[in-house]
C-alpha cells in the first residue's frame, strides 16, 4: 500500500481554501461582466483600458462625453473596463458592443464595426467614438479587444442615423462668457474653427440638416478647476438642455494658482434646435 505525507505549509494552503470556498463561495468564481456606462470618447484612440486604482479614474474617464459620476464605480474592489471603438467618420457608422467575456485574469471585448456600402449616401462628419465602461471581477488584469467590420447595405445603415441624437464633436477651451450658443450656418462656423485654430482639421457639420451649439463653462481661476457635460438632452425639437458639472477644489486642497480659458465643447444637434439652454451643477 503506498502512503502520502502531506506537509504542514499544504495542510493550512488546503484548509484555508475549504474555509473561503464554505463562507464565500468559490474564491476563483469572477462575477459576470457588467455594462455601468455607453457615451462616446471625443479624442481617444480606439481599444480597450484595464482600471484597477481609484486614483487612475478620474483621468481615465475625464474625455468620456457626457461625463461619468467617478464617485458612484468602486475601482478597489473591482476592475473597469474602458472600451473605445474607431472614428465614426460619417453619419451612417456605428460601433457596437457585441460581447465581453472573462477567463480568470483575462476580459476579452468583441466590438463590431458597421460600416455603410459603398455609394450611402451617408453625410459626411466626424463623430466621436463610441465608449463603453464594463465592470468585471477584481483578479482580471488585462484585456484583448476583437473587432469584426460589418458591411451593411444602406437601408439598414440608414436604421443607424438618430437625427435628434446631441453629438459632441469637439472639445477644446477659449475664451468666451459662460453658456450655449447656437450656430446654423456653414459661414459662421468656419469662423468658428478658425478662431480656434482647426481650419481644415475641424469637425465637420451638414448645415442643411444640422446646426452646432457651442457650450462654454465658467473660467477655471485655478489648475483644480474642471468642467464637464453630465447630460444633453433635448426637452423639445426646439430645445436643447446642457447639464453642466463645474467641480471646485475643496477646502484647503493646494491647486496651481492659474489662470486657465473656460472649458467649450461643440455639439451636432438637429437643425430644428433654436435655443440652447444650459443647467449648471457645482461640486466641491
């Protein structure tokens, strides 16, 4: 008859998994993916970002648009995903997040890309892209994306276009009083961008079924002062609402004492939009 020994560091190893797995379960379980945020990323490049420190957040999630509410994700006892998809260069492209799975440390993202047939006539702008945040377990450590490119012919591309959808396009600072301004003409906004040094490189509107609303925060007096769209939503055909979040330092936090112009941001609203109108939150 052939005897084991087995050692004492292996015998505490062993009850000490026992333990876990009668009072939490299975320790190597990892909770099933979960979908906290869908917006779009003005600026970022497409892929997936592994969050797993509280301190990282706040600068992971500041491009998302609208902005995200950093104090309700917990990134101590879980790990976030921030997913970005590719330019949507026109109106007829859209991205979508098809699954997210994990296998121990590691999430794997699947996203597909729909792109309209050759020859849509699909108007010709540039959207930000779209962004997801996807908790998962704590152990996951990384991430994988997989993007499949869809063709689809132009009635279904044409499913994708949300004429009332409040886009932002552009988000930068200048210097300008405080609120929302209305832009409906071609002309105009190519002052606009010329103003703020784009020219060429600016965002690009179809003045014929869309006009742009320029939204400008409040002068940031100090290098802790940040300014952020929460929500933009539309409480008529002829109403845009822009909730804003202006976040002052707390007391007694040391902020670089500088001067910074107001922070702006360009939407893409309907063309029947005739009047911009903007809600300001304060934090602190």
């Amino acid at each position: 008859m052939t005897t084991f020994t087995i050692s004492r560091p292996l015998l505490f190893l062993v009850a000490l998994l026992t333990a876990a797995s009668v009072f939490a379960g299975n320790p190597f379980k990892v909770p099933e993916p979960k979908l906290v945020y869908k917006g779009t990323a003005p600026g970022l490049d497409a892929g997936v970002l592994v969050i797993r420190k509280a301190d990282a957040l706040e600068d992971a999630l500041s491009p998302l648009a609208p902005g995200v509410e950093v104090d309700r994700l917990d990134a101590q006892k879980t790990t976030l995903l921030r997913i970005v998809g590719r330019e949507r260069e026109n109106a007829c492209r859209e991205t979508t997040l098809d699954e997210v799975s994990t296998n121990f440390m590691t999430a794997t993202v699947s996203l597909k890309e729909l792109v309209p047939a050759q020859g849509c006539p699909c108007a010709e702008i540039i959207a930000p892209p779209r962004a997801w945040l996807v908790q998962v377990g704590r152990v996951v450590r990384r991430a994988k994306i997989r993007v499949t490119d869809v063709v689809v012919p132009c009635d279904e591309a044409a499913k994708h276009v949300d004429a009332g959808e409040l886009v932002l396009v552009y988000q930068g600072s200048w210097d300008e009083n405080p609120g929302g301004q209305i832009i409906t003409t071609a002309t105009a906004f190519r002052k606009l961008t010329a103003r703020l040094g784009l020219e060429q490189r600016g965002p690009q509107i179809d003045f014929s079924t869309h006009a742009a609303v320029v939204i400008t925060g409040r002068p940031r007096e100090n290098s802790c002062r940040k300014t952020t769209v929460l929500k933009a939503t539309l409480a008529s055909p002829e109403e845009a609402i822009f909730t804003l979040e202006e976040v002052y330092p707390a007391q007694g936090q040391l902020c670089g004492q500088i001067f910074l112009t107001p922070k702006m941001f360009i939407y893409r609203v309907p063309k029947g939009v005739t009047s911009a109108r903007t809600v300001t939150q304060e934090k602190r």
